[in-house]
C-alpha cells in the first residue's frame, strides 16, 4: 500500500511539476527568443519519472530509520 502511495504521489506531483517546467521554459523562450519554446509531453514524462523514483527514495528513507 506505501509503494502504491508513493506512486501515485509521484505521478500527481510529477505531472504538476512537468506543468509548471513547460511554464517557465515557455517563459524563459518568450523572453530570450521572443518566441515560446517548449517540450512536448514534458509533464508525462516527469510524472513517469517521478512515478518511479518517489517510491525508491521513499524505501531508501525506511532503510535508514
């Protein structure tokens, strides 16, 4: 049940933090090329990623309690 959490907090976290990642590049584009840039699928790709080092750290931090 802990990894499941771990997972789906992972992808909700993931996900929120590929969205504002799009955000500030797009941003940072706007300002620098005035043009927006961006990566396509970029907040499913860190939720996947979030999705499967959430639980890893989490069973690491177990280990050192």
């Amino acid at each position: 049940m802990r990894i499941f959490l771990g997972i789906l907090v992972g992808l909700i976290g993931g996900f929120v933090l590929g969205i504002a990642l799009s955000s500030f590049i797009g941003i940072l584009g706007m300002m620098i090329f005035n043009e927006p840039m961006g990566i396509k699928y970029l907040s499913y790709f860190t939720a996947m990623i979030c999705a499967v080092v959430v639980p890893i750290m989490d069973q690491k931090n177990l280990k050192n309690r």
